[in-house]
C-alpha cells in the first residue's frame, strides 16, 4: 500500500468513528418500513446499522431525531446514509432474524422472548419487571416496561425458554454470544438465582459465551454462583459517577453508595476476571464532565470495562424530551478514555460477552486503536 494510499486509510477510519458518535448523538431518520425496536431495559430505542461491516445502534425515534441533518434512503434496492441530502455512504440494515417466525408450543413468538442486538448478540429481558418502576426510585432513562405495555414481550423468561430460543438463533441466525438482564426484582438472592438457573439451562445445550446484568447484590456470594452456573462476564452499571444527577436520575443506584459498587465490582473482577465486569456510563445525564473521566479512570483501575453511551432518550420515558449530548462532548470523552483503557490493559476486543463485545450503543471501540 502506498503512503498516500495508507493516508487515505486512516482518514477514513478516523471520520467513521466521527461519523458514528454524530449518529449516536443526533440520531437518523429512517423509513417506517424498516424495522424500529422500541422499549426495553437500557438505550432500548432505536435500530441496528452496518457500517463498513461495524454494528451501530442509532436513534431513530427520539423526539430529537427531526432535527438530525442524517437519514437512510433505499437507492437502486440499498441502503445509503445522506447527510443535509447529500449521499455519504452504503449502509446495511440487518435482515429481520430467522428465528423471529417461530413460537414456542404454548404459541409464545420467540422474539417476545429474546432479541437479536447489533449483529449476533442474543439478548433477553429475564423479568420485564422492576420494583423501581412504580415509585419515585425509578430511573428516568430506563423503558423497561414500556414493552410491557406495548404486549410486545413477556414478563418472565423461564430458562426452558430462553434455551429453546437459543439454540434456534444458533442455529438459523449464527448467534455469537448471550446477554441476560433484568428489572430489579424485591429480592437479589432470588433474582441471580434465577438468573444463573437461565445460563445453567442455556450452557446445557449451547457453548454461547454469557453475559449478565444485575443490581449489587445484597450477598456477594451470589457471585460465585453465577459464575458456576456458566456466566462468562458480568455488567453491574452505576450509570453516572456524578452522586448529585444520580440521585435525581436514578435515586435506587444512588441510594446504594459508591462503597457498594466498588465491593461489588471488586469481588467480580475476582471472579470474572480483569475485561470481563462492565459499567455502562451515561453521558448528558447533566452531569460534570470530569465525574465521567475519573469514574472511568477508577473503573480501569479495577479492572473493570467503562462502557461509555450517549442518553438514548426513550419515547414514554420522563427522559424522553432530552436530547442526547452534543457529539463533540462525548467524542472529547472517548479521546480521553481511550488512551486510559490502553494503559490498564482493556479492550473490548477482549470481551467474552454482552454489551462491551457486541459495541453496537458506544463508538468507545473505535476509539480504542490511538
Ligand atoms: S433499576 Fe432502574 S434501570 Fe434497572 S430496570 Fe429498574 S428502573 Fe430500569
């Protein structure tokens, strides 16, 4: 390859990881006849894309997304990103999963049961349902019942379930890995045992690497269990290490403590292993901007993958008159913690399972080669 040509290269990759926050940041607007994945737990709203082979999650629904300068059109039956109209480059919108067409035998759809994210991670809701939710302690970003409401889910997965699914997305959709979350359920000891019975029935069967969400435990050795139950990498999200947002924006995290999450996060890096526990960190929560570089410092100290998102406001959510924060804060934010990873050894390249390894809702990833 010529030096011109390498150049040309690196510019181009260095625009599509721009290009990718922009997206993330001020959404797209796409065709209604292309499907749109709305409610959920977490950045839920939106639709998967392929760039240059890359999986990106962006918003397409967003009350914000009228105004973003960037749409998809079909031009010649494919799919093209346009900015302000003019054409940018050739998009990929993943075909609808085999699997989607087949049902259980009491008539339940599959993907009322799990659903494919980015390109090959096959994600389920455990329970639909959080303690949180009907009280002030709920957390404004999240939409975890909205897809309750819409009847598009159901409120427990059982594990005989959520294995018949997944051998049927191995099989048909080349699956490549598991995430299991859940809503807060009242009591933790029964949650993870739960979920740790799905992974057990799912590990039977299948050797999908398996990741899993959850609280901080009020028993850390729960841990353990999970862990023996074939659980391969764990995310434990504190969202925001700014305490004055958290306690407005998710009072039942807040009220938890910052010593909770650091013991939590310790005895999981015992267990799991260095790369393999995550934290999502939400960026335009409102919150300072050095509490996201030294929250994400810390968290590299321990181990433990900072997996930085942009707010998805969600439709139906009291968040959902937000906008996401403007593409140069959190580009600033990926230059800064990308060299910070590289320094303590992180890479979401490293990554077993879940959200760290499939990239699609942080453009972190892209960042990371500096
Ligand atoms: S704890 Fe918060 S983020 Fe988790 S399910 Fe409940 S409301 Fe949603």
């Amino acid at each position: 390859m010529t030096v011109e040509l390498q150049k040309r290269a690196v510019t181009n990759c260095e625009k599509e990881k721009y290009l990718k926050a922009c997206l993330q940041s001020q959404g797209v607007k796409i065709h209604r006849s292309i499907e749109q994945r709305k409610g959920g737990a977490g950045p839920a709203e939106g639709t998967t894309i392929i760039l240059n082979g890359r999986p990106l999650s962006v918003p397409t629904s967003g009350n914000f997304v009228s105004q973003s300068p960037y749409s998809i059109h079909s031009v010649h039956g494919a799919y093209h990103l346009f900015k302000n109209g003019s054409q940018l480059s050739k998009v990929e919108i993943p075909d609808v999963p085999h699997y989607y067409s087949l049902k259980t035998q009491q008539g339940i759809p599959y993907n009322k049961i799990a659903l494919l994210h980015g390109v090959n991670c096959l994600a389920s809701t455990v329970f639909q349902n959080c303690i949180y939710w009907n009280s002030h302690k709920r957390c404004t970003f999240c939409g975890i019942e909205l897809s309750l409401e819409k009847n598009a889910t159901i409120v427990k997965k059982s594990p005989q379930q959520l294995l018949e699914v997944a051998k049927a997305a191995l099989k048909f959709d080349r699956v490549h890995h598991v995430t299991l979350t859940t809503g807060t359920q009242a009591h933790s000891s029964d949650e993870l045992r739960y979920l740790a019975t799905c992974c057990t029935y799912i590990k039977s069967e299948t050797t999908l690497p398996i990741h899993v969400q959850f609280m901080p435990p009020t028993d850390l050795r729960l841990l353990e269990i999970l862990s023996k139950s074939g659980t391969d990498t764990v995310g434990i999200h504190i969202e925001s290490f700014d305490f004055s947002v958290l306690e407005k924006v998710a009072p039942c995290k807040a009220e938890l403590g910052l010593k909770t999450y650091l013991k939590t996060w310790e005895e999981a890096i015992n267990i799991f292993g260095k790369n393999q526990v995550s934290s999502f960190l939400i960026v335009g929560l409102g919150e300072k901007r050095e509490s996201i570089i030294e929250g994400a410092t810390l968290l590299c100290e321990l181990g433990v993958y900072p997996f930085i998102v942009p707010l998805r406001p969600i439709p139906g959510t009291s968040c959902a008159a937000h906008k996401p924060p403007d593409p140069s804060k959190i580009i600033s934010v990926y230059q800064q913690v990308a060299p910070v990873l590289q320094s303590y050894g992180l890479s979401a390249r490293n990554s077993k399972a879940g959200c760290v390894r499939c990239g699609a809702c942080s453009a972190l990833p892209d960042f990371e080669d500096v």
